[in-house]
C-alpha cells in the first residue's frame, strides 16, 4: 500500500529547466533576470503594483513589520489560531502580539474580538488566511480604517485566494506569502511581499539588501538585512507561476470529492465550509471532530498513519504554547483547534486515494 503524503510539491513544469539555466549561465546567487520575473509574475496574479521577494514567509512577515516601522513596545492584533511564525515576526521587532480568538466557521480572526483588543499602543492587525481560506477582510479593513492601523495580511497558506473577486495580498496595506515545499506555489524556502504603496515597496526593497543605498555601493544609511532570494529559487517559482491555475483548480476539484467522499460522516466531522463572496483555495482540506478532545484527535490521526495516510493536526493557538502562554481562555480556539485535522491535500491525489482516505476515517471515528 503506498503512502499518502499530507502535502507535496508538483515540480512537472519548466522548474527543471529554468534551474539549470541558472548552473548553465552561473546566476545561482541573488542576482539574476528570475528575480525580477517571478516577482512581476506574482504581482500580476495578485494584481497588486509590486512584489518583493524574500528567501522564506517568515523574514517576509518581519520584512513587512519593518517597512511598516513597528517599533518596540508597540502592539499588533493577531489571531491566537496561526502558524507561529505570525506572532515570532512581532517578537523580533520588539513589540508584542495581542491575541484575539477565532470565528468557528473557518478558525480565522474574528472581526467581532479585535475592536476590544485595541490600545493606544496599537499600529496594525495581522490577519491570516488559515489554511486557504481568506479571513473576513471587509471587517477587518473597516475596524483598521476607524482606528488608524495598518493591516498585514498573513496570505502564507492562500496563493490565489478572494474575496469578492479580489485576490488576496492586495487587499491590505501589505500581505505575505511562504513558499516552503508544501505551499501552494513553491521555490522549495521563500518568501514574498506584496503592496501597492509605493513608499513600503522601497523600503522593503531597502532593508531586504542590507539597506544598502540603491544609489551608492557600500552606503548603509539603516540597518538591514540579507533576506534576499537566490535565482534559483525565484527560477522555480516563476515556473510554478506557469501552472498556477491548473492548480488552483485541481485543489478545487480535489476538495468537491472530498466533500462527496466525507458528506456519510457529516455527524461525525464538521467539513470545511467556504463563506459568501470568497474564494477558499484548500492549502489543506480540514476537517474537526465534532466530539472529543486532543486524545481522541490524535488516536484518528494514529489509525490513519497506520493505514498509511498522514496527516497534520490543527495549529495550537499561540496562547498555550510556553513562548505566548496566557493565563486566559479564547473559547472558540480552545474547543476547536484540538479537534482539527489538515487532510492529504496535494494535485496528485486520487478519487481512490480520497476514497480510502475517507473508508480509514469511517474506521477511526467509529461510524
Ligand atoms: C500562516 C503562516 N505564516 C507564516 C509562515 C512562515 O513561512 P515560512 O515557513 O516560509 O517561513 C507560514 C509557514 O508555514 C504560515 O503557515
């Protein structure tokens, strides 16, 4: 029986090709004409005005935070459900996260949460579109308006994603995006940002290069740093870029059979769901047992790893894990993160991989 990976990259483009035009023609650093390409690929599809590249998601979320001028001691809005790297980036400029619970239609922030989560030492919000699905941004845009913040969309997990027909990265004041190998696009470690301001765009490109003064080699008038993409990785995404939305529609297409294959347990699972006006581009197809705790979660995810299909568990909230802890409880985050599971969501999956996925999970959770 083969196994069944809960993500993996689909390299059957130009990837080859245009890496070896890097050896071939000796730009393997971080100069070189796939720089440039993939991020005018990228900012087309996002339809934004510039795209910066970064060699991951992470030091593009901390090169975001400085072009922003977060200082320390100042407070970001951020939802207790992410990837950790969301709160670490607010770390690393000094200032501090300031949690806020999750809806539980789709575990992203909850709009109704933020506004009482305001301070005078607030600068920003950072939203994130968990796992593909964007996150309320109408409100979200509307609470950052009256208050005078600045929004950073968290779009690591959703290349492609919209709301009402806009895709997200442009829809904030800036937004990132990863591109580790079990992303949506891929250049094996990346990273982006995405703005249409003109002013953080020179700023992102200035602190991306050591602050290096574009007009004057060895000038620093700030301190930087090198987060800068190699050729190589920007000549795989532009290849992965080629392909974007056959995979946008394949992923589409894989979670309508999973939602076939998974409606029998509809008593036992809550399916993922996808709220009006927004396009949800499954980074990972999730569902939550609608019973039981993280001990009853991890027994199913066991009995599937028996059968030979992995699968993630749902993020902790930032609020449990020893570097956040609080002492408080986010009632959505706590009852539902514990019971959630990312399902195998890649473009090779089959209907019988989904199939046996789904005879594996009527086992597990007892139905
Ligand atoms: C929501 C979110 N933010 C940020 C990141 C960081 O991206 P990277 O792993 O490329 O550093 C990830 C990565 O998985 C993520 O899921």
């Amino acid at each position: 029986m083969n196994r069944i990976a809960v993500a993996q990259p689909r390299l059957a483009g130009n990837e080859r090709k245009y890496v070896l035009d890097c050896l071939d023609t000796s730009w393997i650093s971080s100069n070189g004409k796939y720089i440039a390409a993939f991020e005018e690929s990228f900012a087309a599809f996002c339809g934004v005005k510039h795209a910066v590249a970064a060699n991951n998601g992470t030091t593009a979320l901390h090169l975001a935070l400085v072009a922003l001028d977060l200082k320390p001691g100042d407070e970001v809005i951020v939802p207790t459900v992410t990837y950790i790297a969301t709160a670490n980036a607010v770390k690393y400029c000094g200032a501090t996260p300031v949690l806020v619970d999750v809806s539980a239609d789709t575990m992203n922030i909850d709009p109704n949460q933020i506004e009482r989560a305001i301070t005078p030492r607030t600068r920003g919000i950072i939203p994130v579109h968990l796992y593909g699905h964007p996150a309320q941004m109408e409100a979200v845009m509307a609470i950052a308006r009256k208050h005078k913040l600045w929004v950073l969309e968290d779009a690591a997990e959703a290349h492609g994603a919209e709301v009402n027909g806009q895709r997200v990265g442009g829809i904030g004041d800036c937004a990132i995006f990863s591109f580790f190998g079990n992303k949506i696009v891929t250049t094996g470690e990346g990273g982006m940002v995405t703005t249409n301001d003109d002013e953080i765009a020179a700023r992102l490109r200035l602190y991306r290069g050591q602050g290096v003064d574009p007009k004057r080699r060895y000038w620093f008038p700030v301190i930087g740093y090198n987060y800068r993409m190699t050729n190589i990785q920007a000549a795989i995404g532009l290849a992965q870029m080629e392909t974007i939305d056959a995979a946008l529609s394949e992923r589409q297409a894989l979670a309508r059979i999973y939602d076939k294959a998974l409606a029998p347990l509809a008593d036992a699972l809550v399916l993922p769901t996808t709220q009006p006006g927004m396009q949800h581009v499954y980074w990972m197809y999730t569902v939550y047992l609608r019973e039981g705790g993280e001990e009853r979660r991890d027994a199913v995810m066991r009995a599937l790893e028996e059968q030979g299909i992995e699968t993630r568990p749902v993020f902790y909230p930032m609020h449990v894990l020893p570097p956040y802890l609080e002492d408080k409880t986010y009632p959505v985050a706590d009852e539902w993160a514990q019971r959630g599971i990312n399902l195998p969501t890649h473009q090779d999956l089959t209907q019988d991989d989904v199939n046996r996925i789904a005879v594996a999970l009527r086992q597990a959770v007892g139905r």
